[in-house]
C-alpha cells in the first residue's frame, strides 16, 4: 500500500515563537515525534515565490515568481506537486484547500496549484478555493479546516495540500511578538489537532500508511512584516510525521526546492 501524503502550509509561522508560546502543543508534539529540518527560504521572503518553490520543487528562476503579484510567471511548465503525483501514477487522487486565491484560484493571479480540470471532472481532483483576502483568515482557516478533516475522513486522496493563512495576516498586522500572533497560532493547532486525529482514524479503520508533513513559507519579524534576507524572515522548517508508517528517512538540511522530489520518492 503507498503512502498517502497530506501537506500542511502553515503561512508565514515563526517555529521558534509557536514553540516557545506553549500555544502549539500539537506542532511541538508533532515535531517532537516526527522528522524535523530547518530549511533556508530565497529572497525575497515573500508567499509567491516561497510557496511557489515549495509546492513545484522550483526555484525562483525556474518559476519565476517575483513577489505576490505572479506577473510573467512560468508555472504552467513547473507543475505541482499534487500534478506531478498524478503524472508519477495516474490512479493518484488529488485534494488542495486554501484560503490564499493565489495558490489555487484559478480566478486571478496564478494558481500555483493547476487546475487540471479534466480530473475534477472525473472526481480525481478536488479543489476547495476561499478569499481570506476578503472575509479574513480567522473564518476562512476554520472554513478550510472544517472541508479538509472532511475530506480526509471521507475521501482519503493518496495526496494533499492544505493551506493556513491566519498567522501570517496577524504578523503582517500587529508584529509576531503579539497576542493577535499567538492567538493565531493557537487556532492553527487546533486545525492541525483535527487533521491528525482524522488521518489516525483512517489509519486505524483502513490500515492505510500517512506522512503528515508541515511547512512554512517565511517567517515573520517581531515587528512585523517580511520579505527581506534576515535569518528571521528566512526561517522556515519541514515536520513529518509518520502514521501507520515510520517517519521518512531524509537528509538533515536540503534546498526548499527538494521537498517535492522527496515527498514522490515516498510515494515511489
């Protein structure tokens, strides 16, 4: 049986602040108990490029996303990683949820996530869209939340991606020392508590072998905002936990743009 393989973005999260706050026990046990590496994001430290390299297993002039505005951006020849499972094995299903338009919108600026609609139409590949831009990330987490433990419990596609925008909006507005910051992170655990108690009981009902795996984009400044070259902003960090499967044994440290061949290997 292959491992299915679900990705969780967590959004412009400071690892060593969620840790540190106590408000993370789920992230803190996941780490914990699974596989851990910091990685070195590319300047600049922005969501574009950085989700952009980790979703396609690119870098930034391969994809050539320059910021968040996606202008001349080559991501129709760099296919995701959920694309290129399909491609790897064509009875792959495939599931991404996020809140940020950009990364699977296909209404707008890219979507880094494509779009593939011939499998949508088939049932293969399902993609839950929602404007935290809009109506704030605080609601559309839960949102994407809620839909992705349904899909996880009831549908069990061999790969997904699921992303968390909530933190990353209160750094941006009130700095990552800030209550706002905690509390989001707060709220995030809890989203992730509910992911990993739905693949557990997957596992256990199915016997089905899972790699729940974290990441973020950037980090975040304690003041605020992102997009430089300080180790703060360039701080980013991968977990993997296995469940009904052992933990991945991958290198200590690797480009970001190597997470994706990593994560099909497992899929191999």
């Amino acid at each position: 049986m292959k491992t299915k393989i679900l990705l969780l973005g967590i959004d412009g999260l400071n690892l060593s602040t969620a840790l540190d706050s106590g408000r993370a026990p789920t992230l803190e046990a996941l780490k914990n108990a699974g596989y851990f590496t910091a990685l070195t994001m590319d300047v600049p430290t922005l969501s574009g490029p950085g989700w952009s390299t980790l979703l396609t297993g690119s870098t930034h002039a391969q994809h050539a996303v320059k910021d968040n505005l996606f202008a001349g951006h080559n991501l129709l020849n760099r296919p995701d990683l959920l694309s290129r499972a399909l491609y790897q094995d064509q009875s792959t299903t495939t599931f991404a949820a996020a809140g940020w338009p950009a990364l699977v919108d296909p209404v707008g600026v890219g979507p880094v996530i494509q779009e593939r609609r011939e499998q949508q139409r088939a049932d293969r590949h399902r993609v839950i869209a929602r404007d935290g831009e809009t109506y704030g990330y605080q609601r559309v987490d839960a949102e994407i939340a809620d839909v992705a433990v349904y899909a996880v419990t009831k549908f069990g596609h061999d790969v997904g991606f699921v992303h968390f925008c909530e933190a990353d909006e209160a750094g941006d507005l009130y700095g990552a020392q800030s209550e706002h910051y905690l509390e989001a992170i707060s709220r995030i655990d809890a989203h992730l508590a509910r992911l990993h108690a739905a693949v557990a009981k997957r596992v256990e009902k199915y016997e089905e072998k899972w790699l729940m795996v974290l990441i973020t984009d950037h980090g975040q400044l304690d003041e605020g905002g992102h997009g430089g070259d300080s180790p703060q902003e360039r701080a980013s960090f991968v977990i993997a936990d296995g469940i009904g499967r052992d933990n991945p044994d991958w290198p200590d440290g690797f480009a970001p743009e190597g997470l994706v061949p990593l994560l099909l290997a497992e899929r191999a």
